[in-house]
C-alpha cells in the first residue's frame, strides 16, 4: 500500500508514511466567541480610576474602587452610568489588571548599551600607527 501511495504522488517512501501517521485529524470548529462583558466605557474609566490613583497595583486598586468612583464623580471628572458603576464595582483584580493592558502606556527603558564591545573590537584606519 505504501508503494502504491508513493508510486501514485511521487513521494518518497518514508514522507509518504510520515504523512499517513501524521494524518490531519478532523478539528471542529471552537464556535462563537463569547460576548465581552465590559465595553470600552468600563475601560476609559478603569483607565481614569487607575492613573488619578497613582497607577497602583490592580489589587490595591480594586478595594478603594468605590471611594475613587465616588469621588471622581463628585468632582465632576467622571460620570458614569448605572451599568458601568456596578461593573466596575464587581470586577476582579484579575480582570481589572486585563482591561487596560492595551491602554496602558509602556514606560521608557533607561538602560544603555555598553561600551564594552567598542573597546574590544580594533578599528583600522589606513594611517600610520604611533
């Protein structure tokens, strides 16, 4: 049978039986993906809760949630609905730390790269040499 196979499409033997062991099993298809539960309002304002607290840590965040909420509205730099409060207030830590990972701004790296190679590598030059 492996003969015939690799007779009929010009494969070698051993691809061929690579290809009969390797043989692509059906793979159904996931379905519909899931509805998000928070929508970009909850995010603008997690992101809004989170920078005017000083970028704090999601666990340290979660439990001043609602004093932040209600002052933030109080002053009139928030304003949210009904819905939007009560998911921001039953969120998790988890969740909170997911949300605004494409908002987030990255921060700069300080690092430099060494000097270290440019001392090791020789640079020639076509003058005369001291």
């Amino acid at each position: 049978m492996l003969d015939e196979i690799a007779a009929t499409t010009g494969y070698a033997r051993r691809y061929a039986m690579w290809l009969l062991n390797h043989a692509a099993v059906e793979q159904h298809s996931p379905g519909p993906r899931r509805q998000r539960r928070y929508g970009p309002e909850v995010q603008h304002a997690l992101f809004l809760v989170w920078h005017a607290a000083n970028r704090i840590c999601s666990k340290r965040l979660i439990p001043f949630l609602p004093t932040l909420l209600e002052s933030l509205e109080r002053h009139r730099h928030l304003q949210l609905s009904e819905v939007c409060r009560s998911q921001l207030l039953s969120m998790s830590a988890a969740t909170a730390d997911r949300l605004p990972r494409s908002i987030r701004m990255q921060g700069k790296s300080t690092t430099r790269h060494g000097t270290l190679l440019k001392q090791q590598t020789p640079i020639r030059t076509f003058e005369e040499w001291n």
